[in-house]
C-alpha cells in the first residue's frame, strides 16, 4: 500500500512540474520530498542499500530544492 501511495505521491509532483506554473513549483517539490521519503523507506525495509542511497540523494536535493524555491516566493 505505502508503494501505491508514494506512486501516486510521485505523479502528482511530476504533473505540477510538468504544468510549469511558477507559483506551484515549490508544492511539485514538497510532494515530491514526501514521495521520496515514501521510497526510501521503502527501500530500507527491503534492505535495499544501493536503491535507498539513490534515495537518499535525491531527498537532499528535493529538501535543498523545496528551499531555494520557498526563499524566492
């Protein structure tokens, strides 16, 4: 279920990137931490080291996202 959940978490933010309304780029970015949050636990109850790395990362870099795009709102 959780997979289902960050799937449908991971489409959404795709689609508000996608729509390229700058106003709502930032809410793309915080649904998409939300997901990628999903994912990496997801990845660390498989033990699934490599998959939760990449994970990892790309949390960090939808957290540094979220930010920059907040600051300039």
């Amino acid at each position: 279920m959780i997979r289902w959940i960050a799937c449908v978490f991971g489409i959404v933010a795709a689609t508000i990137h996608a729509s390229a309304v700058i106003s709502l780029q930032w809410l793309g970015w915080l649904i998409c931490l939300i997901s990628i949050s999903l994912w990496l636990f997801i990845a660390y109850k498989d033990k699934d080291t490599a998959r939760a790395t990449m994970q990892f990362y790309f949390l960090i870099i939808s957290i540094i996202a979220v930010y920059n795009w907040l600051k300039y709102i």
